[in-house]
C-alpha cells in the first residue's frame, strides 16, 4: 500500500524545513535586512510559497493516485546561498531560488513497460502544473488581500521554478519548468507569461 500524498515522511519534513531555511536567506539577502523580526517574517514567508507549490503538485498527485517526494537539493541550495552571499557582499538586489526538486511515480504503471513513457510525461506535466496554478492561486489571494511582499516571494520562486533546467551542468536539480517545456512550449510560455507578470504587479 503506497504513503498517501498529504502524509510526508520524515526526510521529505526534513527536506521542507532545510528548503525553508534556504529560500529565507535568499530572501532576507535580497531584501538586506537583517533584523530579527524580518528574518521571521521571511522564514514565515518561505513555508508559505513552499507550501504552496507542495498543495498543489499533492492534491493533483492524489486525484492521479501518484506518489511525490520531496528532495532537498545540495547544488541547488548551494546555488541559493550563493546568490544570498553576493547579494550581502555587493548591496545588490541578486536572488537565485533552487532549493527543491520533486520526484514522482505511479507503481500501477510500472508494469506497462516503456509503452507509457508518453503518457507519464504527461502525468507529471499535470502534477508540475497543478503546482503552479496553486503558485498563482496563492499569489492573487495575498494581492487580494494586500500582502505585497508575500505575493513578490511566490512571484520569484515561480519564475525560478519554471526555468526549463535538468541539466547535470547545471547546479539546480530538475526544475518544474524542465517537465512543462517537454510536454507542451505552448503551456510553458503561458506559465512563464503569466509568472512574469504577477512580478511586474507585486
């Protein structure tokens, strides 16, 4: 019997709160404050739009009966810090966000063989996807309600989420973006579009 969605285990707990951790600094660095009660407040800020790319990739998993994990990526957190450090160094605004990576499967199509590679590509296309209408969901609900500074966070993490990187080259881990682009450019640009835009109006 697979671990239902909405029931992380221990290390995807552990993963999310080093992801926190890191997404926090990127942000308090870009932001440059340093004050205790802003390094809360973006520590809040940072569960907040990983939970709401995590709600999302779930609840969509759920209804597929999917498994997902979440992974803490080392490259790409040493990517984030980095970006923080340069940005405390230099007084410039420099964020990067590659924190996490999700990772996918379905045990009742393993069996099928290398016929269903086409339709799970575009069983996680829908699963990334559902992660970031929620991004976007989140956004216009802190608009809505006047919390600029949360709506800009997802807005980043969004952008960043949908560069199309899975490249061993490149120290990110498998971006959302990476599994979009695959399945449909179209859809892609749209999300970006529409990522690109909620920045412009946070």
């Amino acid at each position: 019997m697979t671990r239902p969605v909405y029931s992380p285990s221990i290390d995807e707990l552990n993963n999310f709160v080093g992801a926190t951790l890191v997404t926090a600094v990127a942000f308090i660095a870009f932001k440059d404050t340093l004050s205790i009660n802003k390094a809360l407040f973006y520590v809040a800020v940072a569960v907040i739009v990983l939970l709401s790319r995590e709600l999302g990739q779930r609840l969509v998993a759920h209804w597929m009966e999917a498994e997902i994990e979440l992974n803490f990526s080392i490259e790409g957190s040493l990517t984030t810090l980095f970006g923080a450090l340069m940005s405390f160094l230099t007084s410039l605004p420099i964020i990067l966000l590659f924190p996490i990576f999700n990772s996918f499967s379905v045990e009742s199509y393993e069996h099928w063989g290398k016929s269903i590679d086409a339709m799970w590509i575009k069983r996680k296309y829908w699963i990334v996807s559902g992660g970031i209408i929620s991004m976007l969901t989140f956004y216009s609900v802190f608009q809505y309600l006047g919390m600029p500074q949360i709506s800009e966070a997802i807005s980043l993490f969004l952008i960043f989420q949908l560069l199309p990187f899975n490249y061993s080259n490149i120290p990110t881990g498998p971006l959302d973006g990476s599994i979009i682009i695959r399945w449909s450019g179209f859809m892609w640009l749209i999300f970006m579009g529409s990522a690109i835009l909620t920045l412009l109006a946070a």
